[in-house]
C-alpha cells in the first residue's frame, strides 16, 4: 500500500467514524404547529422544557403535587431549554436536541376579549386563558414526552377546530 492511499484510507475511516458517533446520532429533533379556530397561529411563542428523568416528567404531569414534590420539581426541570416564535405559517422547530424528556408550552395573545372553546382540549395538552395587562392569551402545554436519538418528533396543537 502507497503511502498516498494508506492516507486516503485512514481519511475515509476517520469520516465514516464520524458519521456513526454517537454525539452524531444523538441529534434529535420537534417541529409542529400551532392553530386555533381553523386558521394557524402566527405570533406563537413555543418553549421547549426539559425534564432530567421520566420520573421527573411524570410529576410535572401530576396535578395533585405536595410542597415537596413541587419543590424536587422544580430542581429537576429547566424552564426554558429553548424558546422561539412559530414561523409565518405557524410552524415552529427545535433541532439538535440530545435525547431525553421534554414538554411544550405553546402561548399567543388575542386581543382584549376573553375567548372560550366549547371543544375538548387538543389530545396531550392542558389549556387555559391567561390575562397579560389588557390582552388575554392562550397557553398550551403538552403532556412530557420521550425523545430518542435521532428521533424527529412532530407535535401539532389544534385549539377549537
């Protein structure tokens, strides 16, 4: 073997090495949208939280929560990994997250009426009316959920279709 393709081969292990780590595989990723009334949600703001277990995403779940059990919560939580305002279309995505728990908070104000759905909740999502000043909103969030290496998850919220 030349010198020149002992080279080539160590280049093309080197790369094909790279392509099957596992800091490359573990790239995962959400998108969706956000819609309400029939018509997508432009001004959304999409929070994506992290949780550091599934124990810790099933008592963010849990409504009946103790003083204690909010407090271990709220140290095995991050509020906000990541934050983003949907797209013109109402779509947003998060990419390049490593694999583990998570959950969605979706919220957009509407003006200064309240609104009222008469429909169920979208499946997977709690939500409520929030006032901001004179404006009301809503707030969206999803039940947590497990993300995967190279999972490519898509998260769709439909408010009072």
């Amino acid at each position: 073997m030349t010198r020149r393709s002992l080279h080539q081969s160590i280049v093309g292990l080197v790369g094909a090495l790279a392509l099957t780590s596992p800091l490359h595989a573990q790239a995962a990723s959400i998108s969706g949208t956000i819609s309400s009334f029939g018509n997508r949600v432009v001004n959304s703001t999409v929070t994506l939280t992290a949780f550091r277990d599934r124990e810790c995403a099933e008592l963010a779940e849990r409504s009946d929560r103790s003083k204690a059990e909010d407090g271990r919560l709220a140290t095995c939580r991050t509020e906000s990994v990541r934050s983003m305002n949907g797209d013109r279309s109402g779509n947003f995505e998060f990419g390049g997250l490593q694999p583990g728990w998570y959950s969605l908070t979706a919220s957009w104000t509407y003006g200064n009426f309240r609104l009222s759905c008469s429909g169920p909740a979208a499946p997977g999502w709690t939500v409520g009316n929030v006032a901001q000043g004179d404006y009301y909103g809503i707030r969206a969030t999803s039940a947590p959920f497990e993300l995967k290496a190279s999972d490519h998850l898509e998260k769709h919220f439909e408010w009072c279709h």
